[in-house]
C-alpha cells in the first residue's frame, strides 16, 4: 500500500509556481493581443475612408464634378456623409472610427468620426475648389480627415475643419492648438491617424510629421499641396 506522502498531486507551493507561471506567461502575450487588436481597428479605419473615398467618386461623377457639401446646404440629412450614403452599402457602419471614444454617442446623434475640409465642402472658403477638374493633382489634395476628439459628441454640426484657420497665427502653439480643436492627428495607437486624397487613397501620417509642418507655417490641408515641401 503507498503511504499518504507517494499519493499522486500538487502540493499549495506547486500550484503556486503554476499560477505565477501561466500569470507571467499572460503578461508577456497581453500586449501582444492589444497590438494586434490595435492594428486591426486602424486597418478597419483606413477602410472605411477607402470606403469614403470610392463613394465621393460616384458622387462627384453624379454631380458635375462637384464635391459633397457640409450641413450647411440643409441639415443632417444633408450633411456631405449623408450625401455619399446611396454610394455605399451603409453609412451607419462606415462613419464611425472603430478608435473614436465616442462612437456610440456620434453614431446615435447622426454625427461622424470623420471630417471633411472646408477647401471642397464649402463655396465661403477662399482656397474652394469647386469642382474634381479644378484640382491640380488629386493624389496631393487632402479631403477627409479624422476628427477631433473635442467636437461636440451629440452634434452632427461638426462634420467638417477650417484649415485655413489653422494657420493664422504667427506661434506654433496656437497653429498646433487650432488644429487638433478639428482633427486628431495621433488617433490610433502608434501616434498616426488616416488621411484620405482626392483621388481615393488613404495615407497614413505620423503626428509628428503632421507637428513639423505645422511648425514650418506649411499648410498641407491646401488644394494641390498635400505633401511635404521638402
């Protein structure tokens, strides 16, 4: 017969070791699922301004080459994402940043993590562009940025960024303040967020990029100028 102490088990103090173990083994991995899931909600980003991108193109070949309009032409239902919706599947699940904290409530209100610029939105602006044949090069031609994170959740009046706002002030500060009071330049979680051209692709900018041409009085948001200079 064997005695108590040859009985198969694990002693309190092996258990332990196993516990500690398997916690250390989740702390090496738990970053490691956060950054894939990281990446994957970027990848759904880009996506969905692709998305944004092929639906402007039908809608400019629809209307004479112009582009879609902000609020202002009639409300919600009027806004420029809004207009794009009978060129996509659906809009309710394109408009929403998967990396916006305020997804639900945008989504809720007829809002959008996505904001698009003054310069092909709005007749007032100086810089407009009236209509795709007036641009000089579309692939430097920013449209659609990703919105700040300071506009009002429960609005959908704040669908579109001034950035020739963003430059009229001689001190970097305030060029960098103003500019993330419309966009949120470090979005996603490796300090980028996603920008969308006239002619349908998508870049992904680092904020720092985004944070020296600002310093340099450079307005990449202009027609035409969606590049570095240098």
């Amino acid at each position: 017969m064997l005695s108590r102490s040859n009985k198969q088990g694990f002693t309190l103090v092996e258990l332990l070791v196993v516990v500690l173990i398997i916690a250390i083994l989740a702390g090496f991995l738990l970053p490691a699922v956060q950054s894939a899931r990281a990446a994957a909600r970027r990848a759904q980003c880009m996506n969905k301004m692709r998305q944004i991108g092929i639906a402007t193109h039908a809608f400019v070949t629809a209307n004479h080459g112009h582009f879609p309009k902000t609020y202002r032409a009639g409300g919600p239902q009027m806004s420029w994402v809004y207009t794009l919706a009978p060129f996509m599947e659906n809009v309710d699940e394109v408009r929403i940043c998967p990396d916006d904290p305020h997804d639900q409530t945008r989504l809720e209100n007829k809002g959008t993590s996505y904001v698009i610029s003054e310069y092909v939105s709005q007749p007032s602006s100086s810089e407009y562009i009236g209509t795709i044949e007036h641009l000089a090069s579309t692939s430097k031609t920013m449209i659609v940025f990703e919105g700040s994170d300071t506009r009002h959740p429960t609005s959908f009046y704040f669908e579109h960024v001034h950035p020739s706002a963003w430059f009229t002030n001689a001190s970097p500060e305030l060029r960098w303040y103003k500019l993330k009071i419309d966009i949120k330049p470090d979005r996603h979680q490796v300090d980028q967020a996603h920008y969308l051209y006239a002619d349908g692709h998508v870049e992904s900018i680092q904020a720092q990029i985004i944070r020296m041409w600002v310093e340099e009085a450079y307005n990449f948001a202009l027609p035409n100028n969606g590049q570095s200079p240098t």
